[in-house]
C-alpha cells in the first residue's frame, strides 16, 4: 500500500513508501515492486522484511506524473495496493495495473 508520500523541497521528487502487510504477503520470501519507474524489472525495486512481517521500500519518484506498478512475490505472484492512488488496464487482457500519482 501506498503509506506516505513526502515530497522535498530542494529537489522535485517525492518519497514514496510503499508498504505490503504480511496478511497479503502470505508468507513470501521475496518481493519486488515492478513499474514504470524501474522499467518493470522484476528484480530491480526488492522490499525490505521489516519486524512485524511486512515489506516496505522508499523510492523517489520524480513529481508531476502517474507511475503504474504491481507487487511481483516469489517470482511468481502479481498483485495490486490495495490502497493505489488508482488503477489502470494493463496491456493484459482483465488486468489492472496500481497506480501512484506524484
């Protein structure tokens, strides 16, 4: 989910944090976060275990655009935020895309 956006001053990016809950996790070993910001490599954007058993990462994303995304578990399992800004058809027929807005 899309937990905070923190947008700088000295330069025009936001800090996005993106936060997947161990209840949609289910247990994964590893997960990825997969857009148009990293060119949807599954394996460039990994999230952090964090204590409580979610998975969280901070990117900068530059401002004044939407970017698409998906969470990619296991190097199997797509799924959507729960709490995207929005969402969007993917070039798959039947799926929507996440969508942060910055």
């Amino acid at each position: 989910m899309i937990e905070k956006k923190k947008y700088l001053k000295s330069r025009p990016v936001c800090k996005v944090k993106f936060t997947l809950p161990s209840k949609e996790a289910k247990n994964a070993k590893k997960i990825f976060i997969v857009g148009d910001f990293n060119a949807w490599d599954k394996k460039a954007t990994p999230l952090k275990k964090l204590k409580n058993g979610s998975y969280s990462v901070i990117l900068e994303l530059p401002v004044g655009k939407d970017y698409q995304f998906r969470f990619f578990l296991d190097e199997k399992r797509w799924i959507n935020d729960s709490a995207a800004d929005d969402y969007a058809p993917s070039p798959y027929a039947g799926i929507e895309n996440s969508v942060v807005s910055v």
